[in-house]
C-alpha cells in the first residue's frame, strides 16, 4: 500500500514523501488505519518549518516528520486488539499521513459518532489546557484568564469555560477576540503594557485571575502573564517563552510576581501517554483525550469556529507558509487526505 507522510526536510521544506506499508498481514496487536483528515498546531509545527527543529528535548534533527493531530478510519485489525473494530473512526497522535500502522499501545481513542472529525482532530490540542488546569489545581468556579490566542489558547478558552470557570481571553488581534467570545470566553480583552491589570480585576469582580494559562511565546505575553495573576495564583506556561527572541529585557522571576504575590510557575502541556490503573493516575493524556470527545460530542465544548481553512493535503505547505506569516486570519486548518493516498 502506498502512502503519502509529511516530512519537513530542512527550513521550510516541508514535502508529502511517498512510503510503502503492508496493508496484508497485522500482528496480533496491530491496527491499520486510512486518515480523513489532520490538524495544523500554528505553534510546534510551524517553529519546526521555519527552522528550530530541536528546540523542544528530545526532539530530532531535519528530516523529521511532522503532525500530531489525526483522524482516520480503521481498515483492519489484530485479533488482539478487543475495544476497536474496523470501520470506526479514531484519533490519534499519528503524522500526517494518508495511512498509518500502530499498535493498541499507541495513543488511539475512538472518537463518538457525533463529532464531526474535523472537530475530533483538535482533541489533543485541546487536551493541552485540559492538562494545565490539573497540573494547576483548577477548583470549581475559579477564574481562569488565557494570554495568547493561538488555536491551544482559544482552545483552552473553550475547555476552561466548559469546566465552569469564568474565563477571560487576552490577545493582540480583534479578530482572535470575536472568536474567543465565540467559544465561550466570559470576557475577551486586548492585551497592553498599560492597564491590563485593571481590565482583569474588572472582569473578576476586583481580583485578578486565579489561574493564568499563558499559551503565546513571546516575553510581552509571559509579563501580561504575570501582571493578571492575583496573589497565590498559578500560572500554567503552555507556550515557550523566549522562543526566538532571546533573552528578556526584565527579570522574568521578578520578586514582585514570585514573591511579593507568592505565584506558583508551572511548565504545563505534557501528561503520561502511558496505560495505567485508575489508582495509581486518574488521568493520562489518553484518558483526558476521552474526555475532550465526550464534550465534543455532547455540545458541551463547541471548537468549531477554529477551523478557518480546509485544503487538500496535497496544498499543506501553503498553509503552513499562511501560518508562518502570522495571519491572524488563520487560526487552524484541517488537510483532507482523499481516499487515505494523496495521489
């Protein structure tokens, strides 16, 4: 069976390369699966194509497949492999590809009927802010403000009004707001050096937030960060500050914020993928993707007006240089794989 997968071969070459995979014979634990669609991240992947390969740990060198956001069908199936079956549609942390072998092992979620996969293909992305409001403690109608409206942030605008809390969005873009409104944002206000602080308390009833997710990259956006947290609040970094912009011009473990209002920092965004008894974790990254679909499916978390553009696999690139432009005006894009082989 011949497949298509995104490879990125050096600064921004990104190629849909040709591979073979046996279609035929699975092992016991196997399963074969025919992507319908993935998803762009505006954030990792696109640091990737315009040429930080290896800024994350552990990340590799050039040439290095990219995409962790897909949607498929399955075509067939290892006698092991008992809580799947072919013909359902699943999501997984796969490549983009038009089709993919893995084992039951991987991280493989079946995605309810009523989701549509283009809105299934934003699960892990949404997870992420799922992630850092555990890792923060999140309590029961605290305020949650989220700096940075890329497709993670307004993302976690989404996840963090569904789970009860009053939630501000922050952002440099008007367009970036009406969308956060969209999907559920209490209050969307336009990040600035002068003031914010007060907007915030405004929106909190004369406090700042409890919890700030700060999902953008640059310093301006980690001190907007600091500046809205309300003493002893957690502040979950989902983004990487500094991300090509060196060093900052401030102390970015400033006494006024670590000490003056005792802020816990927290690197937030990464969760076990590995299988576990409910005892010994109640929530992996498989288990909160679960959970992510059941609020997809039951209208719970409506994610829909993120996804701005739709184009053929075979166009990818295009998208990913519209995304490497900044465009406000593209949040995420989906890449239709026909028929799981793209030619």
């Amino acid at each position: 069976m011949l497949i298509k997968q995104g490879f990125i071969h050096g600064v921004r070459d990104l190629r849909l390369d040709t591979a073979e995979i046996s279609d035929e014979v699975l092992t016991p634990e196997e399963i074969l699966v025919r992507t319908e669609v993935t998803a762009l991240s505006t954030g990792t992947d696109i640091g990737n194509y315009i040429g930080d390969s290896t800024y994350i740990p552990t990340s590799p060198e050039y040439p290095r497949p990219i995409g962790y956001s897909n949607v498929g069908t399955i075509l067939n199936i290892g006698s092991e492999v008992g809580d799947l079956h072919v013909g359902q549609r699943v999501f997984s942390t796969k490549r983009h590809a038009s089709a993919y072998r893995a084992l039951k092992t991987d991280l493989i979620v079946p995605i309810p009927d009523s989701v549509s996969s283009e809105v299934a293909s934003l699960a892990y992305l949404s997870q992420l802010s799922l992630s850092a409001l555990r890792q923060a403690d999140y309590q029961c109608g605290e305020s949650v403000a989220v700096v940075g409206l890329g497709v993670i942030g307004l993302a976690g605008v989404g996840v963090a009004r569904a789970l009860g809390a009053r939630t501000i969005a922050i952002g440099n873009s008007n367009v970036r707001l009406a969308v956060a409104t969209q999907v559920g944002a209490h209050h969307a206000l336009l990040a600035k050096e002068e003031g914010i602080e007060e907007a915030v308390r405004e929106a909190c009833s004369g406090n700042l937030a409890d919890i700030v997710i700060l999902a953008a990259d640059k310093w301006v956006a980690y001190r907007t960060s600091m500046k809205c947290a309300r003493y002893g609040a957690r502040v979950a970094i989902l983004g990487f500050p500094g991300r090509w912009e060196g060093l900052p011009s401030f102390n970015p473990l400033d006494p006024a914020w670590l000490w003056a209002k005792r802020l816990s920092i927290l690197g937030s965004g990464f969760d076990t993928h590995n299988d576990c008894q409910m005892w010994e974790r109640r929530f992996t990254t498989r288990r909160n993707l679960r959970y992510i679909l059941d609020l997809f499916g039951d209208g719970t978390l409506k994610l829909a007006p993120l996804i701005t553009h739709r184009v053929a696999a075979e166009d990818m690139q295009s998208i990913y240089d519209l995304a490497a432009s900044h465009s406000k005006d593209l949040i995420t894009a989906v890449f239709q794989w026909s028929g799981g082989n793209c030619g």
